[in-house]
C-alpha cells in the first residue's frame, strides 16, 4: 500500500505541472472535431482558470474560489447542451493528456485523476441541460479530491 501523505496537487507537481497538463488538454479540445462546437475559440483566461480548478479540487491553493468561483462554472456551462458523445470525448482527451503531460503514472493518481474529470464532466453536462436552478447538479463549491479508497 503507498503512503499518500501528501495531496494530488503536490503529488501531481504542484501548479506548473497541472498548467502543462490544462495546455495540452485545451490545445487539442480546440483541435477536435467532437469538441468544436464547445471550443470555439481560444479564451485566455481558460487555461488558468483550469488550472486554478484542477489545482484547488487537488488540495492546492483555494484560487479559483477566490477568483472566478463556483458560479462563474455553473454559469460558463449553461446552456450548451452537451452531448454524451462530447462529454464522452472531453474524457478521453483530458485522458490522453494526462498520458502525454509527464504526471506521475501510478494507478492510484491515475485514478484519482480519472474519477475527478469524470466526475466533473457529468456534473458540466447535467448544468448544460439545466432550463432552472432546481434542475443544476446540487455541488456549488469547488469538491475536494483525494485519494482512491
């Protein structure tokens, strides 16, 4: 058994590691065809601000929720009706990223890893389909992710 005594940010390699990995990701959901019509364009901020995200569910500095916040995702993914297919393929790609960005390989983080952008994806996509706020997924804060039981 190993000893994770230290979180999935610092385990990962802290914020330079987590923005490699959020570049390579972005850079080919922009170069997707399935993803197209989600990433349009290259937003600036993206890139950041899923880092902060990634960083903070990993237990790394609280940025995200100081900056954009909860809402500002919720708000982000409204409206855009994802489909299963896309949803799908935004977790392959974050998958494959994840492979090619030099993150550690151990099937604990590797699952972790998983089990957070699956997660995530479902949550993105049932706020996407939401017509009212009864109907968003019930989390509004930033979850904590750990390590697989």
């Amino acid at each position: 058994m190993m000893d994770h005594a230290d979180t999935l940010y610092e385990h990962a390699g802290g914020d330079d590691a987590l923005h490699h990995l959020e570049e390579l990701f972005y850079t080919k959901a922009l170069a997707d065809p399935i993803l197209k019509q989600q990433f349009k364009e290259r937003i600036a901020s993206h890139v950041d601000h899923l880092t902060w995200f990634t960083a903070e569910s990993f237990g790394g500095p609280d940025r995200f929720t100081r900056g954009p916040g909860f809402q500002y995702i919720i708000d982000v993914h409204r409206g855009l009706k994802i489909t299963d297919e896309q949803r799908d393929r935004f977790v392959a790609l974050y998958l494959e990223a994840v492979d090619e960005s030099g993150l550690p390989d151990d099937e604990p983080f590797r699952d972790a890893v998983q089990s957070h952008v699956v997660f995530g994806s479902q949550v993105a996509q049932q706020n996407s389909w939401a017509n009212s706020d009864s109907e968003l997924h019930p989390i509004r804060d930033v979850p904590s992710w750990s390590w697989p039981d």
